[in-house]
C-alpha cells in the first residue's frame, strides 16, 4: 500500500517520533542531513523560534490529524504572511510555492511515518512472529530504476543493508517495508532471504560547502540512512536509564527482548558505540557484588577488543550470557572481590568474567571465550 494511503491513519509511533523532535533554525538547506533529521526539526532558510513554531504546528496538524496537502498550504501561507517571512526558495512563483509546500509537507510526513514503522518493525515480539523486512516500490510517478530492482527484495528483520537504503531514498521515494514470516515468505516463491545486493556507490559534492560523500547508488544524497534509527536508539538509551531502578525481574525481560533485538545485531556489528545491557545479576552473585544496579552492561570498546582476540565468539554466544551466569559455575578471586568469574559446560566450555565498577554503581561484562579447561583459575573460591 502507498504510504500516501496511510496518512490519515495516523499511529502514535508516528507522531511521537515528530513531537520528539527540537526546533532548529538553519539558514539553507543541507545543514542538517542524514540522521540529524530524527532529532531536529527544520525548515531551510526559517531562522525565527515563532516562525518555525508555527510551520512546526502546521506539520504537526498534518501528520496527527491527517490534514491535506490543500489545507497544509493554506495554514503555510497564513503562517509566512503573519510572520513577515520573506526570501525563501520557492516564494517568486505558484509553482515555485507549490513545490516548497509539498517537499515539507510530504517529507515530514514521509519520514515521520518510516521511523515509526521502524520503531514498530523492530519490536522483538513483531521481529520474533515476523523476522522478514520486504522492500516494496511504490512510487508510480516518474520511479526510480533502482528502486524498481529493490521491490520484493527480503532481508532478515533490521539488516545492515536497510541502514542506508530504508525508505524513503530520496525526495518523493514512496517505497516502503512490509514485514514477513514464514509463510508470506513462502508466497512470494522464496526458500529463504535474499542476498543483499551490492550496486556500487558514488560521490556527491555538495555545492555550497565542497564537502564530498559517497552514497550508495540509487539513493539520493542525505537519503543514506533508516529514519528513526536513531530515535530508537535513544529510546533504547532511556529504557537502560530506567532499568537500573525497576525490580530485578522487570530488569531480566526487559534485557532479554533487547538482547533478541535486532538492535543488539547492530550493537554486536560495530555500528552503535556506547553500552548494551546484556543480562541482570543473579540474587547471590548481587549480594556478593553489590552493584546499584542489577543491570550487565557491554561496552562497545570491550566487545571489539574480545572479538578481535577471539573471533570465533559470534553473536549467539553472546545472547547465552543471561544463561551463562544464572546456571554456570561461579568463582570469586580472592584479590579482587569485584570481580567474578563464570563457566558452563554443555559440550563446551566458556569462560567469561564480570565486575563492579568502583563507584559500585555498575557491572561490566568483561570477556566472554572458549576454554580448553573446565578448571577455575588458582585461588579462586567457588560461590555456586
């Protein structure tokens, strides 16, 4: 279905995305591009807080009560001649106007309804029933090429391809993603996902600043990113927040989901920096430790470094580790009470090691690799 079709119904992932948004002044267009756009809210050339509050309510009216272009335009122009805003790209014509409006209207619109969809998608209950993203071309008015030989491309639910080619792609771009499991998959004549395909990239130079980009081949530049990627990355950020005051048991699902998302593919991979929650704290091994928090936190530092010195650790292994310190042999060494020791053996054994930062506020998960030995190392005392 168009996306167009959807704009009447619109859903609250939808609109909080846009009301999430900052207002940001900019003096031409391109200041702010690529991602920067979840978090800000700009129109090229309006510099002033109440004109830019305005046009912002004008989209805002658009997008959670489905106004119409036509309306849009008329709430547009009352807005520029109450504000006195004049200069603007596009003011000189009716074409001119009529092409300025609609790039707002429908690339708030457009992008507002990607990051939900995004958001929605990458639920790990909607990934785990419907682990399959579709790309669907929908753009019947002068189409893209490009984008014609993406329909009916399958990846797995959030993979590294739809970083820079989640639609839109570019001004216009009404592509989109469906979901999939197994059976719609089926339908479509296919065994399994396809392979994402590598068309090449180019290099765009942008005009006023010189700055030069490569841009993958069939998107438009500044298009080369998943709208609200990042949103849900700061969302996720806050619910870390939250998780160091909830119960232990609430702390436990709530990282395990995470853990099962897609994001957690994008932690692992390299392409989010900062922490990921990767399991809670058993009961005994909290007390020992005494952490504020019950949450494990992996650094992307951390993990690069251990994948580095044991590559054959992949992400699975990674999604034991909940597993790994509720029914592994734990030990204590002696020299460092902040710090535990772990293995469990089901036809192989792992070692890893966790530890209390010494503001004991928080626990790290250190490392995580294959032993040849099931002994623990000297000295260490057994709590479990």
């Amino acid at each position: 279905m168009p996306i167009s079709a959807e704009f009447r119904r619109p859903f609250p992932e939808q609109v909080a995305f846009f009301r999430n948004k900052l207002n940001l002044p900019t003096t031409r267009s391109g200041q702010i591009t690529r991602d920067q756009n979840d978090a800000a809210f700009v129109v090229a050339g309006a510099t002033k807080a109440d004109l830019l509050a305005d046009l912002r309510g004008a989209v805002d009216d658009a997008i959670s009560n489905g106004q119409s272009l036509g309306e849009f335009r008329r709430q547009f122009n009352e807005i520029v001649s109450k504000r006195g805003w004049t200069g603007w790209t596009g003011e000189g014509s009716k074409a001119g106007r009529a092409w300025r409006t609609r790039l707002i209207y429908k690339t708030n619109l457009d992008t507002s309804y990607a990051a939900g969809r995004w958001q929605q998608m990458t639920d790990p209950d909607v990934v785990r029933l419907r682990p399959y993203w579709r790309y669907v071309h929908n753009t019947i008015e002068n189409p893209r090429v490009q984008h014609q030989r993406w329909d009916n491309l399958v990846l797995p639910a959030g993979h590294p391809w739809f970083n820079a080619h989640y639609p839109p792609n570019g001004f216009g771009c009404n592509c989109g993603v469906e979901t999939l499991n197994e059976r719609g998959l089926r339908r479509l004549g296919k065994d399994g996902p396809d392979t994402a395909p590598n068309d090449g990239t180019y290099e765009h130079v942008d005009n006023t600043t010189g700055e030069v980009v490569t841009v993958p081949n069939g998107v438009q530049p500044g298009w080369d990113y998943a709208p609200g990627q990042t949103a849900t990355e700061r969302a996720i950020a806050a619910r870390l927040n939250r998780l160091d005051s909830v119960e232990a048991a609430i702390a436990r699902e709530n990282v395990a989901q995470l853990v099962e998302a897609p994001l957690f593919n994008r932690f692992f991979n390299g392409e989010m920096r900062g922490e990921f929650p990767v399991a809670v704290v058993p009961p005994v091994e909290r007390q020992v430790l005494g952490a504020e928090s019950p949450v494990v936190l992996l650094s992307q530092q951390s993990l690069t470094a251990h994948r580095a010195r044991h590559p054959e650790i992949g992400i699975n292994d990674y999604r034991r580790v909940q597993q790994l310190l509720d029914d592994g042999e734990v030990y204590r060494m002696p020299n460092d009470p902040g710090r535990l020791i772990y293995l469990i053996i089901e036809g192989v054994t792992y070692r890893a090691a966790l530890k209390r930062t010494e503001d004991g506020k928080k626990n790290y998960f250190l490392t995580l690799f294959k032993s040849r030995t099931d002994q623990p190392p000297p000295g260490a005392e057994r709590l479990r």
